[in-house]
C-alpha cells in the first residue's frame, strides 16, 4: 500500500503528465538525470545539457521514470537515429547522441561509478577506446519468435512489452542480416533463435535447428569457430563469446600489454571461459593457469588451449579454486560476469599479493566496488581503460590495472 509520500507524489506528477525538465547528467543505466520540484528524474533518449519535455512513464518514492518526448533545447549533440525501431526496440539507448559525445559519456559514467561505489576521488580513468565501426558490429544475435514463424524482439518496457518484427538490425553484421531475411516469416519455433558469426572465418551458427523450415541455412550445429588476433576458438551454442570481434581484439591487446609480461612470468587466468585470454597469453610467460566453472566453456577449452603446452586448467568456481592454489602467481588476469567477483575469489587475489592485476568488467558498478576492495587489500590503481564494445547503448567494458604496493 503506498505511503503518504507516495501518494502525494502521485498526485502531483502522475504517469503521462508532460514536463519540460533541464538534463544535467547521464545515470549509469544510460537515462538523463534531471529533476521536477526537487525530485529527481530519469528520462531516456536525453542528452545532458539540453532543456527537454519529458513523458512521464512511472512515478516512484524516490524518483520520475520518463521519456524525452520533444527536446525543447536540444543538444549540438543530438542527431537523426537512423533505425527505423529506436525508441520502440530496447536494444539500443543511444542511437540519438553523436558517437564522439557517446565516448565522452561512458567515460564520465566510469568516472562517477569509481567516484560513488569505489570512492576513488580522481580516478585514474583513460580516454575511451572507440570502434571504428560502430555499426555494423554485433556477431551474436537472439532472435524472439512469433507463432506465425516472424522473428523480432520484444519492445521496451514504456512501450508495453511487445513482440515486435524486425527486418533489419543495424548494430548486426551482414552475414546475420542476410541470416535474418532468410529466416524472417519461416521460423515457425518456440521461443527464440540465436544466431551467431565468426567474422574472421565465415562460421555460422543458427540454433534453433531450422533445416526443414530454412533448409537454405546451416541451423542445428552445436559450436561454431572464430580467430581472435590470429589464435582460432571453437565457441559452443551455449559458451560465452565477445559479440564484438574487433573490439574483442582490442580488449584483448590492451589486457595483455597491461600484464607486462617479460616472458617468466606464472600469469592465473580466472573466469577464463573457452580459454580466449589464456590462449592468447600462452605465447608471452611461462605458465597459464585459467580457472572456469562453465561446463559448455570446459568442453571447448580443451581443444582450445591443446596447442599450448604452459596451460594448466582448473574446472570450478575461481572463490573455490583461487584461494587453494599452491602456485603462486605473478600476474592475475580477472574477467568475472556482470556481477562481479564473490568475496571469497577477492579473498584469493589478497591472499597471493600477484605483483600485477588486470581486471577486466563490463559492469562498471561491481567493477568500483571490487577494485575498492583490491586497493584497501593492498594494491593501487594505475589505470582503468573503458572500450566502447557496444556502441548505441549504455554498456560499457573495461580494462583495469592494479600493482601491488
């Protein structure tokens, strides 16, 4: 039942009221924050320093949940969303702010995450790596279906959660267009389908198994393969995988020179997945020990990691293994999921005081909170390098470096 302050509220502002609201900041899920009467508001599709009419969609306790109807003031940083399905698809937040003000935002976002959670005052935070094709890029889709055999994706929650049919995504590659078209109107299914590229080999993978409804597609393959930086990974349906391949270069270049290997060195991969990093480490120290729970990733790091001999690999949860390790290790790489690290696998990384950690995270929130941890444990921050791996949307990855003290 709500609560005197509540219903006040209500009956001031109420959902579908229209006001014009000054933007002054972005909010870490990629809304602009204003506020009304003192009450701060949340509005998608702004741009912070524009003056703009908002629609409310929610109202809250502690905050308006709004929409940018009609920027009144709009920012020299506004421009046309060339999508055709922005503002009505969720899958992109951005796609109405220039792509050098999109950079500019997520470091700032990086910045006030490290500031809020970490309480790191001044930040050690490095210009955003950009990608040069922030179009275009996505190599992994999921695709919902309809009964009528349409593929699309279900619309934003202000837009009433709705299946809604899609032609053509702009942030896909080609391949998984032209995948799509082929698809789209015959994919009579349950439930969705992933389709998923290799851009560097020409691999596709299509699950569900369409070949009697699309016989002209190869659906139904259990993995698929792509190179990263030369090295070839056989990625599972069910494996976690980079969906931006260049960027996924990127990352990976940037990771390794901040390991700074010598050639001796004995580096832990956790969360090491199909063995993407540890591959790609193997080259430049002595010994790799990657540590990953995820059955699928186990089952494709075998044949992964099987030309390199220096890897040792561990299946399990890294809060179980990392702790009990008896070698000690000289560098640790981390690349936990969006909820960051359990404090029993911080634990392990204080307990074996690596003179050099490289925390990779796309969720800068978890990335600040455990970082905290890290540098109360005993080590600095020297750097923390965001790349822009999901461009049009709020997502944000980033690579950060820690030295022991």
């Amino acid at each position: 039942m709500a609560d005197a302050h509540e219903i006040e509220q209500q009956e001031r502002v109420r959902q579908g009221d229209v006001l014009t609201v000054e933007l002054t900041d972005i909010a870490f899920h990629g809304a602009s924050i204003g506020r009304h009467d003192g009450q701060v508001v949340f509005a998608d599709y702004g741009i912070p320093g524009e003056t703009a009419e908002i629609l409310i969609e929610k109202v809250k306790r502690s905050m308006l949940l709004a929409r940018v109807a009609e920027p009144v003031e709009p920012s020299a940083d506004r421009v046309d969303p060339p999508c055709p399905y922005f503002g009505i698809c969720g899958g992109c937040q951005w796609q109405h702010i220039a792509y050098a003000r999109q950079l500019e935002l997520k470091a700032h976002v990086v910045a006030e995450q490290l500031r809020r959670i970490g309480n790191f005052d001044d930040a050690p935070v490095s210009p955003m790596i950009g990608c040069d094709r922030p179009y275009g890029y996505r190599n992994n889709a999921r695709f919902t279906t309809s009964p009528d055999g349409e593929l699309g994706y279900i619309s934003r929650p202000g837009s009433g959660r709705q299946f809604m049919r899609i032609d053509r995504c702009l942030i896909m590659d080609d391949t998984i267009n032209a995948a799509l078209a082929e698809m789209q109107g015959r994919a009579r299914v349950k439930h969705q389908v992933v389709v998923r590229h290799g851009e560097h080999t020409g691999d596709l993978l299509i699950q569900q198994d369409l070949s009697e409804l699309v016989p002209s597609l190869p659906s139904g393959r259990e993995h698929y393969e792509e190179e990263l930086l030369g090295t070839r990974f056989r990625v599972s349906a069910s494996s976690f995988f980079q969906t931006n391949t260049i960027q996924a270069e990127a990352l990976a270049r940037l990771a390794i020179e901040r390991m700074a290997l010598t050639g001796n060195e004995v580096v832990v991969d956790a969360y090491a997945g199909v063995g993407t990093f540890a591959a790609l480490v193997a080259p430049h120290c002595r010994q790799v020990i990657a540590i990953e729970e995820s059955s699928s990733a186990l089952d494709d790091a075998r044949i992964n990691l099987a030309p390199f001999g220096n890897v040792e690999y561990h299946p399990g949860k890294v809060e179980k293994i990392l702790p009990d390790l008896e070698i000690e290790p000289d560098v640790i790489l981390l690349d936990p999921s969006r909820t960051g690290m359990a404090q029993r696998a911080i634990d392990g990384v204080l307990k074996h005081r690596a003179r050099r950690v490289v925390y990779v995270s796309c969720d800068p929130a978890t990335l600040a909170r455990d970082l905290r941890i890290l540098v109360d444990g005993g080590y600095r921050l020297l750097d923390v390098t965001p790349v822009d791996m999901f461009p049009q949307t709020y997502h944000i990855e980033c690579v950060a470096t820690l030295e022991l003290v």
